[in-house]
C-alpha cells in the first residue's frame, strides 16, 4: 500500500491552491457513502469476490431488497460495477482506487488497535 500512498501524497502536492467547492463536495459526498455499515458490508463481501444478489444476501443474512437499495447507491458513486451472466448479474468494486479505500480504510482503523 506504500506506493498508492505515495501516489496519493504527491497528487495532493500538486494541488497548489484549495481544490474549488465543488471538488469538494464531490469528495465529500463520496466519503459519506462510506457512512453506512450495510454498504460497508457490502463492500467488505466485494472485496474478497465477485458476487450476485443472491449470494450477497446469503452471505450478509439480509434480504435482497435491501442489497439491492444499496448496491444502487455503490452503482451510482461508482465504487461497484456489474455484469450479466446469464440471468444472473455480478456485482464487483469497480477499480483498484475502491480497493485501495476500503484497505487503507481498515489498516488506518486495525492501526490505532
């Protein structure tokens, strides 16, 4: 994780000034959709397999409404992609920034234990 971290710093470097209100906001409202635990379990899932509905719903014990609802947002904020295989569709976290979040996210938290 070292050298996204690293990537990271020196993108943030080369913003001279204040990054404008709407940077802002739009970063602002990504870290919020990180607020709520069902998609933080969701992600959590996704981020050791690909999985559908279904299985998402098995595995976290909710009902599939509820995964739904919530993929719809991860959809939306482009943190979760999806393909159709067959009848079925496969939810996945959509690129390697969402990966690198999500682990940077619990090593920052398992640190301070």
């Amino acid at each position: 994780m070292a050298c996204g971290h690293k990537h990271a710093e020196e993108m943030l470097k080369r913003l001279d000034t204040m990054p404008d209100e709407v940077l802002l906001c739009e970063v602002s409202d990504l870290f919020k959709v990180f607020g709520d635990t069902t998609r933080m379990k969701i992600l959590f899932a996704l981020f050791k397999s690909e999985l559908s509905v279904n299985k998402l719903s098995d595995h976290l014990g909710m009902e599939q409404s509820a995964i739904s609802h919530q993929l719809k947002i991860l959809k939306t904020n482009n943190l979760v992609g999806s393909r159709r295989e067959g009848k079925t569709i496969i939810y996945f976290l959509s690129d390697d920034h969402v990966h690198q979040i999500l682990a940077q996210g619990f090593e920052h938290v398992l640190e301070e234990h």
